[in-house]
C-alpha cells in the first residue's frame, strides 16, 4: 500500500489519506436541471478514479456524489418545458445516470436525492435555530453567519468580498447581508413543497450536502471533493452549517478546476460539444475520459476541437499498440514479477514492472494523471521500437487504473452487418448525402461500433 497524498484547498497543505479507517469521500454532483455537459463529467471522472486508485492500493474507500432534485433552477426550468418540477426532476436525473454510465466507470457507492433528505434537512436546521447559529423570517430560515467564527477559511474571503448571490429580493428578510438562506417558503409559482417548523417550504441549496454527506460517511469523513466553482459560498456555507452544529464534517478539501471552453468564438458545427452524451457520440467514451485525465485534476482543462483530437489520438495510439502487442492470456507476465526483460538481466528502472510502479506512484502524488500517462505512453514508444515483454500487461494494468482499459480488449472482428452498414456509409458520403451517411453512423453506434478513418481507409473500432 503506497502513502497516497492529496493537496488539501482548505489547509494548503499536502496531506496524507490515512489508510487506517475507510476513506469517506463526499464529491457534489449536477443540480438536474439540463442534461449535463463535459465540464460536469470532470469531477464525476476524477472522483472515481480517486476512489478506484485507493481501493487498487488496499484502502477501503466509499464515494458519495449527490444529485440536487429541488433547486430554483429546477423549477424554472420545469416550467418552461411545461412539465411538473418532479417529473422534470426525474427526467433529468435519468438521464445524468444514463450519460455517466456511458464512462464505463461504475457508478459511486451512494447517490443520495435531496428530495429524500428533506428529514435529515430539517433535522440540521433545527438544530441550528435551537443553537442561536440561524433564525426564522418570513417562513424562510437563514443562517446567521457571524455567529461561526471560522466562516471564510476555506475560500480566505474578506466578508466584504463575499456575495451568496441569493436573490436581493431576500434582503429585507435577512439580519445581515452575509446571512444565506437554509429554507425557503412555499411560493406560488413552485409545485413542490414539505411540512417544517417554520411553515411549508423546501430546502435552500447548500443545507442538502451537509446532511447527506454525515448520514453517508459519518459526521467526520476524509475528503470532501468537488468543482473549484464551488468553493465559495456553497463549501464555505457548508462547513458553516455543520460545524456550527457540532459536527468535525470534512477533514480535508479536493477541487477539480474548470473545463474552459472557447465558446463564443465556436459555432457547433466547428466541433464544439458541450453536452456530455454529444461528446461520447462523437468521440467515444475513452477519447472522453482520456481527455478528462488529461490535466492535473486541479488545474484548468481547455476544451475544443484541438483537445479532443488530440485524446482520440492518444487513444488510437493505445489501441494500436494492443492490436500489434496481442495479451498472451496463456502463460503471460504477470505485472508485479520480474519481467521477462529483467529475467534475462534487462534494465530494472525501464522495466515495464517499474514503470507501473512509478505510474503509481504519479497517482499517489496528489492524483497526477498527466504524469502518469507519460510513463504509460513512454513504455508505448519503447515497445514499439523494440520488443518490450511484459509491456502490454504492465500497460493494461495502467490502464485499468484511469477506466481505460477497453483499450486492450481484442476487438474480435465486427460482424458482417456492421461491415455491410460501414460500406454503405463510405456510399452515401461518396454521394455527398450526408444525412444518410449520420443516421448509418448512428446505427452502427447502437450496435457499438464507431468508424474511424485512417490511412488504409475507413474501419471499425468497438466503443465499449
Ligand atoms: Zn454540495
């Protein structure tokens, strides 16, 4: 078991996951107001993979990702589809669980609804009235932010600087500009609401991740995760919320930075795709994924055209190597024993074992994604050059840590029909109807297949 680290945003500091108790991680999830687009899809990815890597090492790790099902954004957005807030909600959330499962990445071991929560909600709430740490106006709660000291160490905000971007309709009903709201009253317009002490309403937003992430992990949990968007208020008022209460909450802090688009200057058409499920028709869900991983998780990713050609690339790269370096299932290397290389007096620092050791070891230095995929791509240059045994089991077990490892599967040859469908696709495109060519590649994509282009022509690639 490797000592893995991770740099923590509240502290600054490194600190060291401690493999002597299950490793809880809270990361935030979509509030399901439209279908998600790729800067979503980061923490979704890094957050898993995290949880993959410890439990890789030996440590017992749980993952947590919410969804929030009530939201302003949520109503409105119901309303204009026309549809009832729930339904809407419900929609939505399908189709989140839907395009994720497209990553082929499993699913996290909670996925709690704030709709289901509402108890745990009010509970908190509660007690927060009870401790003097929040007060009721108007029938909405709001939390009482100068009464917690610590408020603003996590995002090092003045309170001068700080805005929750609630509505300024709120004002007159808040003590003090700073105070955020917990619960509001029942309006009109919304077609949901709970029973509360405080009259009928629903949970404001940041109340919700208090609650689920202490019912999931305990009242104390190793990492608290998510975008670096959301380090203030929605952290900031979280820590709020359950520190005022009692509880240790989140013993360290992990944000992913932003996917940045170049948007304005792109129409769709040059390529840009912003929906998750556009970007896995498009591209295939290991191009998606190995971009993803391409930056390290706390830095900004770019997106465009140039990025994700150059992760389906990469990916081609890793495929290739895996049709030209076939697995021998029977009497391989095992990853871990000295390779055959070494065996015969080989180098042990580019020996494909050492290789996935160091690959590791980039992981366990604050989840290095970029660094470890060098090693793995360095280890495809060599074999390539050279004979290399051992390399495509070492490969594939680099792999198999950041979800790539479809990539070693032998495609087995497609079938006729997809290879009947791939010739009638080269027709239509001949003939300029590209209307016909996009519907075949939608079939040949329900039968999971996609086509690719290079060199010696068209040709077909699996997409699981
Ligand atoms: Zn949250």
């Amino acid at each position: 078991m490797r000592e893995v680290r991770i740099r923590d945003t509240l502290s600054g500091e490194p600190r060291v996951v401690d493999p002597s108790e299950e490793v809880g991680i809270y990361a935030c999830g979509p509030t399901v107001y439209s279908r998600i687009h790729i800067g979503n899809a980061r923490p979704f990815v890094v957050f898993s993979l995290f949880a993959r890597f410890l439990r890789s090492e030996g440590y017992r790790a749980r993952l947590v990702v919410n969804v929030t099902d009530v939201n302003d954004k949520i109503y409105a957005a119901a309303a204009a589809a026309g549809e009832p807030s729930t339904e809407f909600a419900a929609r939505m959330t399908a189709a989140y669980l839907e395009d994720t499962d497209r990553l082929g990445l499993g699913r996290p071991d909670a996925e709690p609804l704030a709709t289901e929560t509402i108890a745990g909600i009010v509970g908190l709430i509660a007690d927060l009235v009870e401790s003097g740490h929040a007060y009721e106006s108007g029938g909405d709660v709001y939390f009482r932010v100068r009464s917690f000291e610590g408020y603003g160490k996590l995002s090092n905000r003045r309170p001068e600087d700080m805005d929750q971007g609630e509505e300024a309709g709120l004002a007159s009903l808040k003590e003090d500009a700073l105070d955020f709201a917990l619960w509001k009253a029942h309006k009109e317009a919304e077609d949901t609401s709970w029973d509360s002490p405080w009259g009928r309403g629903r949970p404001a937003w940041h109340i919700e991740c208090s609650v689920m992430a202490e019912q999931e992990l305990g009242a104390s949990f190793a990492i608290h995760g998510g975008g670096s968007d959301l380090v203030f208020p929605h952290h900031e008022n979280e820590i709020a919320q359950s520190e005022a209460a009692g509880r240790p909450f989140a013993r360290a802090w992990m944000h992913n930075g932003m996917v940045e688009s170049a948007a304005a200057k792109m129409s769709k058409s040059d390529g840009n795709i912003f929906q998750l499920s556009e970007a896995l028709d498009r591209y295939g869900r290991e191009a998606v994924v190995a971009y993803l991983i391409s930056g390290h998780y706390r830095q900004p990713l770019a997106f465009g055209p140039a990025q994700m050609q150059q992760a389906v690339a990469q990916v081609e790269r890793l495929r290739n190597f895996f049709r030209e370096h076939p697995i021998d299932e029977l009497g391989g290397w095992e990853p871990g024993e000295d390779s055959p290389s070494q065996q015969r007096g080989g180098s042990v620092e580019s020996s494909p074992g050492s290789r996935l050791e160091v690959f590791r070891d980039a992981l366990a230095d604050d989840f290095n994604t970029p660094r470890a995929m060098a090693v793995a791509f360095e280890l495809v240059g060599e074999a390539n050059r050279s004979e290399v045994p051992g390399a495509p089991e070492a490969l594939r077990e680099m792999l198999e840590l950041v979800g790539l490892e479809s990539l070693a599967l032998d495609e087995g040859g497609a079938d006729a029909e997809a290879q009947e469908l791939m010739i009638e696709r080269e027709r239509a495109r001949g003939e300029k109807d590209f209307a016909r060519a996009d519907e075949i590649r939608d079939r040949l994509a329900g039968l999971g297949w996609e086509v690719r282009d290079s060199a010696e022509g068209p040709r077909l690639v699996s997409r699981t």
